[in-house]
C-alpha cells in the first residue's frame, strides 16, 4: 500500500460498483459513469489473453486519452470495421464514441459512433451461431473524453 509523506495510508474515494473492487488495465463499462466518450485509437495490437475459455488471441486498442486498453469483441469489431475499414492499422488516429451497455443482462463498452463519419448508419451484425442484430453508428460531436 501506497503512504504520503507523513506515513498516513493513501486515501482511495469509495467504490460504489462492484466492478470497482478490481481495478485493471483494461476499460471497463463502469469506467464511462453512464455517459459516452470520444477517445482517439493511438495503437492496434493482438495479444494472448486469459479469458473463461482458456487463453485466447485478442484485439487491443490503445487510446490517447487514457493508459487503459480495450479488448475490442466481434461486435464491437464489426462496428469500427463498418465506419473505418477492414485496414485496421489505418484506424490510426480515428476517433471513437465509446458507452456503457449491457449484454445478456451484464455492463459491456459499445461503440456509439465517430465524429470521423460523415453521417450516421446501421450496421448489420452477423455473428456464427447467433441471430443477426443491427447496431447505429451515429455521427457525433468532437467532444474530448
């Protein structure tokens, strides 16, 4: 544990949300407080993480704004693909709004839009042994995070 100066235990604000007793290195929906953010995609990089299943190769993202890194989903996968390409090394410097969801009744990061896209559109998602479901990606303002 962390001490000051004077030897006194660095003082922690309260967790309120369970997710909060774990603090880590990746973002986590309790992270945006219910709101959205805009961040700016600094890097693109694969790497094996421990997940329920055993190890598993993962899309991470690094952000500009933050030192936490997202572990990007199919879902969320399709939508950035859908508004900047399938060239993921030129998502580069692209702007995401990113929100907290939920899915199968838990909180999850969803990717809200881009100022980067000129208007807003659906997308369709098609995912193997899963019903095909559409997200909207909306043009947003340049707010930063």
């Amino acid at each position: 544990m962390s001490d000051d100066a004077k030897g006194e235990p660095k003082k922690l604000p309260k967790p309120v949300d369970w997710e909060e007793l774990y603090p880590g290195r990746f973002l986590k929906a309790i992270d945006f407080k219910g709101g959205r953010y805009t961040l700016t995609i600094q890097a693109i990089d694969l790497e094996e993480l421990e997940g329920d299943k055993g190890p598993q190769i993962k899309g991470v993202i690094t952000f500009k704004e933050t030192d936490k890194l997202w572990a990007i989903n199919r879902t969320n996968g399709a939508c950035v693909k859908a508004m900047f390409g399938r060239k993921v090394q030129e998502w580069k410097g692209k702007r995401l709004t990113l929100f907290p969801g939920t899915h199968n009744g838990e909180p999850c990061i969803r990717v809200y839009g881009s100022p980067d896209i000129t208007d807003t559109f659906d997308v369709t998602i098609k995912l193997p042994r899963k019903k095909p479901t559409t997200m909207t990606m909306h043009k947003t303002e340049a707010k930063p995070a």
